[in-house]
C-alpha cells in the first residue's frame, strides 16, 4: 500500500493506534532522570552533502577515537525480498572518520559485500562485518584485509557452519566471539578465536533464552552477553555460557535494533524504532539504562530532539560519551553531544 493513498479508516485506526501508545505506562522499576544530557551536532559529518551514503546499518570507534561505519552505497534491502543481489557491491562500503570533524580518513570495502549489516572493531582494531546476503561472517584488518570469513558464500544453513543472515558480533577479552544470528536462526553461536565452533543457544518464540530476531550482540566488562531481541521489544542478558540472566522489558520499548555497553560506566545503550502498522514511521528512541536494568533516560521519539524522524539500526560510543547512530531511513550517522551542564 502506498502511504500517500492510505484509506481514511486507516488513517483513523493508526491515530487511534498512536494515541494508545502514547498512554503507555513505564515498566516495573523505570523511573527516568529526565532526560539524557545530549544534543545533535548539527553539520556532522561535513561532507555529507557532497558523498550520499547508503543505508548505514553498523557503526563502531577504534582505539585511536576514529568513528568507522559500514553502508550500502546504493543497494537497497527490501525486507519481503529473500533473494538477494549475486554481484558486489562494487563502491567502498566502510568509512572511516575523524570523530571531530566527520571527515574522511580512508575508505574501503569495495567488491567484498552483497548486502552488509553488522559492524564491530575489537580491541587490536580488527572490524568484524556481517552480510545478510553471504550468511557470513567476516573479520578485517584495520586496513581492509580479509582475515577471516565464517560461513558458506550464499548458502544458508542451521549446523555449525553456515548462518542464515547474521546480524552482529561482539569479541572477548580472549578473542573468542559472539554471532548474533539472525533474521533466519533465532540464535547466538559463539566461536573460539580461532573461529572454531564451540555451542549455540536459542530458539524461536519470546519464553527467555528464546529469540524473535537477534538483531545485535555486545559484552560487558564481565563477559556477559547483552542482546538486541528485535521483535521481542527486550533486551536479554546472558552468562558467557548462554545462561539466561534477566530480560530488560517494559511496554514504553518498540522493536529493539541495537545495543552498546559504555566501557567506562559499564551503562547500557540501546535504539528502538516504531512504525505504525509499517505505514507511519513514528522514529527512534536512544535509551539509557542504568546497571540494574531500569530506564535512566532517553531521548528522540518521545524526548528532547530537533532531528528529522530517524530508524536507528546502530549505536556505538566513543571515549568522550558522545553518541554515534546510524540511520537507515536517512542514510546518514548521527553524532550526538554530551551538553555542558
């Protein structure tokens, strides 16, 4: 259905539908400090008028403080289309900027993805990218060079060698690695590494230690495992062993597209997104929560922001506590600033 001939019922039930939404209480326990301390910082990057990004679906910093993202030059994933382009996208696919300015420092990724999704830099500065298009994993050098790919080019599967669409990656203190996978296995395998396959959990449904869309994957300083249940409108928290721990849910959460732990707080950071039965894009909310899994704050949708009507499908900080998002309904990133109080 187009959105510009939506029938007048339709308008009238998604009003309904809004207003409803908008009378939501807060889950058990969320008591927010007001709002998050952050504006947008207008004009960044600069050159985004004259180099138009794709659809930027991963985002991360490095340890020199370089914010890098991943986009899809000009390719586009509809969602009910499953059988994705058999060529390369040929343009380079990952930026890397300077956090101040927004410009430019290399670029590259040309010919290596069919049609990316997730971006992670671990520690050695090493990126880790998913395509849901391959179902692979695929972890670079800071240059650019393949070090390794997991997963079978194309082809789809369930065992300890393929993936159906992986979403995310997070790295160990040790190097081991966490997959979240993904809009086809309602799953979380975790590797050696080495890339050796070592278990998976997970299953379809919304009991916990149940999946709905794993859609990203992040570790905080004890190792334990957050993750982005995308449809579930949750965030779940496991031990290094795929343990059930606690679920982070209440009725105030749309779909839950991403997640990052802040390494100095140890805070949780995450973006959701509503639409209103997919013909109203209503946008995204950055939500701050504190260690105990209660809502400190937020800010978008429904706080204190003078952007456009954004999706955020990734978040990342950098060692400032500024906040970087990625937007797929704008094709840009956003940087967000702590205000001087």
């Amino acid at each position: 259905m187009n959105k510009q001939t939506i029938p007048l019922f339709s308008l009238s039930f998604l009003f309904f539908l809004s207003a409803c939404h908008l009378m939501t209480t807060p889950g058990k326990g969320d008591r927010e400090d007001s709002f998050l301390s952050y504006e947008l910082v207008k004009g960044w990057p600069a050159f985004a008028a004259q180099y138009p990004l794709g659809q930027v679906t991963g985002v991360g910093t490095d340890t020199a403080g370089h914010i890098l993202l991943i986009h899809r030059a000009g390719r586009r994933w509809v969602i009910d289309d499953q059988v994705f382009p058999d060529t390369p996208i040929s343009a380079p696919t990952i930026l890397v900027l300077d956090a101040q300015t927004g410009a430019i420092l290399r670029s590259w990724g040309s010919g290596l993805f069919s049609m990316p999704h997730g971006l992670t830099v671990d520690r050695e500065n090493n990126v880790w990218l998913t395509d849901v298009g391959l179902h692979q994993v695929i972890k670079c050098s800071p240059e650019g060079r393949v070090l390794m790919k997991l997963g079978v080019a194309g082809k789809p599967g369930t065992d300890s060698a393929h993936f159906n669409k992986p979403t995310d990656v997070a790295v160990a203190a040790d190097g081991s690695f966490y997959v979240s996978d993904g809009y086809g296995n309602s799953r979380v395998v975790k590797f050696s590494r080495a890339g050796k396959f070592l278990f998976a959990w997970g299953s379809k449904g919304d009991k916990p230690g149940q999946f709905n869309l794993p859609h990203a994957v992040d570790l905080d300083s004890n190792g334990n495992v957050y993750v982005a249940d995308r449809e579930n409108k949750r965030i779940q928290e496991f031990d290094s062993l795929g343990r059930f721990l606690k679920q982070w849910k209440s009725d105030r959460f749309e779909n839950m597209y991403s997640l990052c732990i802040d390494n100095k707080s140890q805070a949780l950071f995450a973006v959701d997104f509503l639409s209103l039965g997919n013909l109203v894009d209503k946008g995204s909310d950055v939500l701050q929560f504190r260690p105990d899994g209660t809502l400190a704050g937020r800010f978008g949708r429904t706080g204190h922001y003078d952007g456009p009507v954004a999706r955020y499908h990734d978040i990342a900080l950098d060692r400032e506590g500024n906040i970087y998002v990625g937007d797929i309904l704008g094709n840009r990133i956003w940087k967000f600033r702590k205000k001087q109080l």
